[in-house]
C-alpha cells in the first residue's frame, strides 16, 4: 500500500468549529443526536432512519414532488401505483442514507470492516499499478458517505466534494471525510486535483449532479437529454489517468453494504465529450435500474433543459 504523508493532509482548522452563533445552535442540536444515533446497535440506525424516511415521505413536499417526477420520467413504463411504492421505498433508503452518514462522520472509529463486501477491487489496483493516477466516477446513492471507511483503507484514494455555505454542515462534511481520506479538495481546486492525479492517486467524485450547461453536454440518461459535467474526460486526458466507475448499494434485510468497482474504461477518453458522457451515463443507468430506490432521487437531475423545454419541476 502507498503511503501518503505530506503537509497539505493537515486538517484545515479554519473548519473544525464554526462560529456558535445562535442561529447554528439547532444544527448542532442535531449533529449531537445524530453523534449518539452513530453509537446505537445498527438495528437500531436503521429502524431510526426508517422513520427519518417516513417522515420525510410526509412532510418534505417540495422533495418528495422533485422525487415523483423524477422517477415518473424515469420509469414510465411502470403504473402510478408502483411510482408511488418506489417513491415511498426511495424515502426509506434516503433517510437511512441521511442516519448512517453519521457512522463514519461522527464515529470514525468503530468498525464496520465485516458489514462491508468489495467487488472488482482487482480492477482498482490494476489502474493504481498504473501509475498515473485514477478518476473513480462516482454517483449520488443513498450510501454515498457510509463507504468511506473501506475506501480510505486503501489508503491512496482522495475525494472531491463540493463546498458548503453552511459552516456546520461544512464542518460535519469535511472532517468527517477527513477521517478517512488524505485528500479532501474542493471541486474547483483543479491544480491540487490535477497534483494528487499526477502522484498516482485515485480521485472519486460524484458525476451525475447538474451543474448547468457551462461545463455540460447533453447526454441521454434514461432516455432523456440530461446535462452531464465533461470533466471526467477533462481529467483522464490531462494526465492519461485510468478512468472507473463505482457503484454502492444497502442491504437492507442484512445491514450490509456492496462496493462494486468497474473494469477499467477502455479507449477513454475517446476525443468526443457527447460521446463519453453518454457512455458513462448509459453505465449508470444500468446500476440504477437494478435498485432504482437507492438512487438519490430528490435532486432535480433534470434541472437544466434543452433551450425551449419547460421545466420539469413547476
């Protein structure tokens, strides 16, 4: 396993305690529930995030709409009647998802080694044997942070997120990550991420979140013109890095969880940034549809249109 000591893997301090104003009481009011829900029986993490879930399904109106017209776009071919059951099972997994993010957030310690099953881990070290340096293409799942104990293990995977206004949520964000990963750097830090591809480095972050039509193409995802970032091409071909999707999914009946990372991108990029982000997104819809509630359905991935198209969320 590479080791990886430099001084840009300190802690940014400037994160590890926001001003405690008033206003942020509330949040830190939840991020100490959410601190004792992370030492709970994991029977007990997830009876809470069911009920997070219904809750959810019940109160958060504007999400739950985002959600029904996602997955009516999405899946036309089933009836109203299963849209409804798959909305309503998407809530559960969300708000499990919303629970357990607080396990390796806010319990880094404990030990989840044997709750965790890795699949395709012999395509990840082939690409690291490399050397120059690995884009791991991830999504937004339900799980999208439960996985960062077995990926920090690896011990030379770096993640991208995106920077949040709100210092305790920033905060929880980023130390937590910083538990697990040498490098979290902001999404537009593209000289550190560019550095740490260079030193051979795998870095994950999420491509299926609409950022507009600036850095985007339009690419199909279940059969509709959807805005895809092209920075994934962006990255491979500035230092000829390996190019991997990873998948994850819950178990929700053995409290478990799969990683499953793909074989290695062959002849990517290809030169034809449509033409990749298609692929991509046809590999992603493929995950999807083999556990469509898992999917982080309550972000408006359709939000930018095509000039002339009408919003699908009015």
């Amino acid at each position: 396993m590479h080791q990886y000591n430099n001084e840009e893997a300190k802690l940014d301090m400037s994160k590890l305690a926001p001003k405690l104003s008033i206003k942020q009481w509330p949040k830190w009011f939840l991020v100490g529930c959410l601190w004792i829900v992370a030492r709970l029986p994991m029977g007990a993490v997830f009876a809470v995030g069911r009920v997070i879930g219904f809750l959810g399904y019940h109160l958060a109106k504007s999400r739950r709409h985002i959600t029904e017209v996602n997955i009516a776009k999405c899946f036309p071919e089933l009836s109203a009647q299963q849209q409804k059951a798959l909305v309503r099972e998407n809530f559960v997994h969300t708000g499990i998802g919303a629970v357990e993010i607080a396990l390796p957030w806010l319990n880094p310690t404990r030990d989840l080694a044997d709750r965790f099953k890795i699949e395709g881990l012999e395509h990840l070290n082939a690409a690291h044997d490399l050397g120059n340096g690995i884009v791991l293409v991830g999504a937004h799942y339900t799980t999208i942070d439960i996985t960062s104990q077995p990926l920090g293990s690896l011990g030379f995977v770096d993640v991208m997120y995106r920077q949040n206004k709100d210092p305790v949520w920033e905060s929880l964000q980023y130390n937590g990550r910083k538990a697990f990963f040498d490098g979290v750097v902001e999404r537009s830090d593209m000289r550190q991420i560019l550095k740490r591809l260079r030193q051979g480095r795998a870095m994950w972050y999420a491509a299926d979140q609409d950022y507009g039509i600036k850095h985007s193409v339009f690419a199909p995802f279940f059969g509709i013109d959807t805005a895809t970032i092209t920075v994934t091409s962006r990255l491979a071909s500035k230092n000829k890095s390996a190019v991997l999707m990873l998948h994850q999914f819950r178990d929700l009946k053995r409290k478990t969880w799969t990683l499953k990372f793909t074989p290695m991108l062959e002849n990517f990029p290809s030169g034809d940034d449509l033409a990749d982000a298609t692929r991509l997104n046809a590999m992603l819809e493929a995950e999807v549809k083999s556990v469509p509630a898992q999917y982080l359905w309550m972000h408006r991935r359709f939000k930018t249109r095509p000039t002339g198209e009408a919003s699908f969320y009015k």
